[in-house]
C-alpha cells in the first residue's frame, strides 16, 4: 500500500456501516469461492479480478478506505446500492475473494463523486486502495457500464439498503448447502420501485 497522511486513531470514530458491510461482503464472497470450488460455476475474468487474493481483509480494508478517502458514511450505504446494481446487472460477475476488493474501492469512489461535494481524485484512491492509477481510471469505467450510469439514489432506496444491512447483524445465518446450487451475488437484490425488497439470494 501506499504511503498516506498519518491520521491518529483517536481522531476517527469507526461508523457501524463500515462493520455491517464487511460482514456482509466476507460471507458473500467466501460463498460464492465456496460455490466455485464444489460446483465449479463459471465465473467472467474482469478488470476487478486480481491474480491472487489480497492479504488484507475486507473489514481492514474498508477501514483504510474510511480512514484515508474523508467520504461521508453515507457514501458506504450508497457504494452498497451499487454494488448490488452491479451485481443484479453483471450475474457472470458474482463477488468473491478475488474482486471484492476492486469493487468496494471503485465503488466507494464513485459514490463519494456522487454524494459528496468534496472529494479526491483518483490518483489519491488509488493510492488508498493500493492499486495503480490507470488501473483506478480503468475500473471506474467499467464500473460505470457495468451499472449502466445508473447512480441515483432516492431517499427511500437509501434508508431501506440502511435498515438491510442493520436487520442482517441481528440475525447471523450458517452458510447452508441449500444455496450452493444458486448464483450468489449480494445478499439480496432490491426493485427498484423503492417500496419494497426482494430476497433474491440469502446466505
């Protein structure tokens, strides 16, 4: 990783969101290596992929993010939305341990560029998630197809990805072998109407 600013602990209060989305992500992606690995799905090779997996945790490496990127909490719910568009979207792409990592930073920077009114450039977040910046440059357009620039985010939309992610810390499940057979994405997959939900996978 990058040299960056040195920023005391003490100065930074770790939000809940931070905790409740690597949870999330962890038990997504070791699901979806698990359903590789038994029923030898096919997975697409993208620019998110890497050749190995990072050694960096994906708590670890939202705190990083949080720590060094000065976005708003808000910023991760949102980052959430789209990863779960993207998901929706680009089901050849389901996330694991070898894309999480360039999907949450690619994600997390553009949702800043769109919620925040300030915000860094993308040498900086490349340096903040340890990659090259012509990589960065490449993964936020990609990323952006991969959404088909679908980035708003309406209020309702907002706090009811807020309310998923605080109900699916009250309630742990065991991985279970029913959903081996399934294409895991994201925990679930939301319509769009705002109004309501769909559980289109659960782990």
């Amino acid at each position: 990783m990058a040299d960056l600013p040195e920023i005391s602990p003490s100065s930074l209060e770790m939000p809940k969101v931070i905790t409740f989305l690597s949870s999330l992500l962890e038990k997504v992606s070791e699901t979806n290596d698990l359903n590789y690995q038994l029923l030898q799905q096919p997975q697409k090779i993208s620019v998110f992929h890497g050749l190995t997996r990072p050694t960096i945790s994906i708590q670890n490496y939202l705190e990083r993010i949080f720590k060094y990127a000065n976005c708003s909490p808000s910023c991760f719910v949102v980052a959430y939305v789209y990863l779960d568009r993207f998901a929706q979207k680009q089901p050849s792409l389901p996330i694991n341990s070898f894309n999480v990592h360039r999907l949450l930073i690619t994600s997390v920077m553009v949702a800043a560029k769109f919620m925040d009114d300030m915000y860094y450039n993308n040498a900086y977040y490349a340096k903040v998630g340890g990659i090259s910046i012509t990589e960065m440059n490449y993964l936020e357009v990609d990323f952006l197809f991969g959404l088909s620039f679908h980035l708003n985010v309406t209020p309702n939309t907002f706090h009811t990805y807020c309310s998923y992610l605080q109900r699916e810390m009250l309630v742990e499940s065991p991985l279970s072998s029913l959903h081996l057979g399934r294409s895991l994405k994201l925990h679930c997959c939301f319509n769009e109407d705002e109004s309501s939900h769909q559980h289109q996978l659960a782990v």
